[in-house]
C-alpha cells in the first residue's frame, strides 16, 4: 500500500515528484533555507544534563550523535522531561534512553518539496551532508555530517518571507 502511495514514494526516494500544479518554491533547494548549526549531544549525556542544555541553549530538541559520526535519533526537551517526571528513565540515564530513533534525513541537494512530503508525517527532518574523508591509509569513505534541524515552521517562514505572489 506505501508503495503506492506517491507521497511516501517521494519522500523514500523512488518518485522525484508527481505533484501537478507545485507551488513556486517546490524545486528549490533545501540548502536556501536559513538552517542555523544544530546543538549535538553525544550519546553518553544524561537526561539531566540534556534538559539543562537544551533549556540554557533554547532549543526545543536536538540529534544525538555518536562520535564516531553516526546519526543514532533525536531527543526533545518535552519527551525528556514526560520521561523523567513519569519514572520511565533517571535524570542520570544517558539520553539514549529517550531517543527518537525513528527520523527522516534530506540533503542539502534535495527540493523543498520533498521536504514538505516529509514533514506531513514528520515533526522535523535531519539536514545531512555527505563529506568525503579519508583515513591514514588514503582509503576514502563518505561520512554523513548533521548540518541542521527543520522543521515545518521553518519551510512556511522561507514561503511567507518569499512569497512570489
């Protein structure tokens, strides 16, 4: 049934878009969006420490990232705290124990209007750039680098302030 549903075909990757009549900024990039740098926590940061951070900082969630670079999920202040305050994880449990591990990544490349089909389901999505690296031996890999959180508040501020009409 999702595989014929043009919206999850898009967001997955499978259709580049179907949409009819797309609005003006439907093919521009995600990369034009004023995504500031996010706040990365590393996985072994308790849930204590996350809600002080997030709070001191003004951030409502940020990605927790493994050092080695990879994305492991999401943590929000709201879920950390629902968490804590009902007994299901301690102030001094990592916030592994919190995570959303279940998000969509979009690319700088990709258009705003795959990034709309996302955040119909979606309360964000995690803005990754693929970077080349190399290690001693001279052998490359590629590394995905978390460049940002949007959200859709995001996309209907650079509509509003944009707006072709």
């Amino acid at each position: 049934s999702k595989f014929v549903n043009d919206k999850w075909m898009i967001k997955n990757g499978y259709l580049n878009d179907v949409q009819e009549h797309k609005p003006w900024w439907w093919n521009i990039k995600v990369q034009k969006l004023n995504i500031s740098a996010p706040l990365i926590l590393l996985p072994e940061v308790s849930c204590q420490k996350a809600i002080e951070i997030l709070q001191e900082k003004g951030y409502d969630q940020a990605p927790v990232v493994a050092e080695s670079g990879l994305i492991l999920g999401m943590v929000t202040l709201s879920n950390t705290l629902t968490s804590v305050l009902a007994g299901n994880v301690e102030f001094s449990d990592p916030v592994t124990k919190v995570i959303y591990d279940q998000f969509s990544k979009i690319g700088l490349e990709d258009s705003l209007g795959k990034l709309s089909c996302i955040l119909e389901n979606d309360h964000f999505a995690i803005v990754v750039h693929e970077q080349m690296q190399f290690d001693a031996n001279g052998s490359s890999f590629m590394k995905q680098m978390v460049f940002g959180v949007v959200t859709a508040m995001d996309l209907l501020t650079f509509v509003s302030r944009n707006d072709k009409k």
